[in-house]
C-alpha cells in the first residue's frame, strides 16, 4: 500500500469534517436515543464518497463518525464501535452497488436502480445498525429492552438517505 499523499489527507480531513458536521445536525433531531434519529445524511455522504472517490475513503468515515459520537456522550468504545459500523455500512453500500447495480451507471436502467434502492438503502444500513446499537448496549448506554426500537429508528435513519437519491 502506497503511502498517502498531502492532498488524499486533505481529501479524507475534509471528508471527516463534513461528515461530523452532518451527523451533529442529524443527531439534533433524535429522539429515541441520543445516537439513534430517523434523519442521517450522513450515511448518503459515506456511500457518495466510497462509489465517487473508492474505497480508501473509509478512514474519513471513520475519523468523523468517531468525533461525532464520542461528543455526543458516548464512551471511547462504544463510538469506535459505532464508527466502525458507520465506515463498514458507506462500504459495503459501495461494494454491493458496484458489484449487482452498475456502480455510478446505477441509474440509467430500472433493475439497477432496484438494485441500488435494495442494497444501499436496506441491506448495508442493517450493518450500521446492528454495530451501532449493539456497541450501545454493550457498554450499558442503551438499554437491551430497548434494542428492536433503538435499531429500527437507526435502520430508517440511515436508510431514507440513499433511497432519496437522484443521480450519484
């Protein structure tokens, strides 16, 4: 693996800026859980930055996920855990889109367009889902009897954002 370059740095700070900053907004707006709301542009931020930029993005995720979920209250672990769903879920979206729906070409042909609708709005969501109300409830900050609510406000969330989609 190449080392990085000043600009793919810049690229990844830039990414991880925009992307705490985004979710800080959507995390005004929870009212489940403190990490968990029903808006989450940042999940259509992770899967862009993956299909557009590739795959070596994830580490901007990951920077900006963890910022934002450790200042919102969260233990160092449980936001490493989140983080690293948030970083997985931008891509295997990515992954999944490339691999059955034509990447970028997703939606020139309806059967694509499907395909992307299935994969990055409902399948690669369950993976944040599942790492970030898991994590939650591991280190005690979310309650277990709360855990099918908790994951269904994150899966809605994170899967409004690429199903709105237009063009990528």
């Amino acid at each position: 693996m190449r080392p990085r370059s000043p600009a793919d740095l810049a690229m990844l700070a830039l990414l991880a800026g925009v992307y705490f900053a985004v979710a800080k907004v959507g995390l005004m707006l929870a009212f489940v859980h403190a990490s968990a709301t029903t808006v989450w542009p940042p999940t259509g931020i992770a899967l862009a930055a993956n299909l557009l930029l590739g795959y070596r993005v994830w580490p901007g995720v990951l920077v900006g996920a963890f910022l934002a979920n450790v200042t919102t209250g969260g233990a160092i672990a449980s936001s490493a855990g989140v983080a690293v769903g948030n970083a997985l879920e931008g891509f295997v979206g990515a992954y999944l889109v490339n691999r059955f729906a034509r990447g970028r070409h997703a939606f020139e042909r309806p059967q694509d367009m499907l395909r992307f609708a299935v994969l990055a709005g409902m399948v690669s969501t369950a993976v944040s889902a599942t790492f970030g109300v898991t994590s939650l409830s591991l280190a005690g900050i979310a309650r277990w009897a709360d855990y099918g609510m908790i994951w269904r406000t994150w899966w809605l969330g994170d899967a409004e954002a690429p199903s709105s989609w237009r063009r990528c």
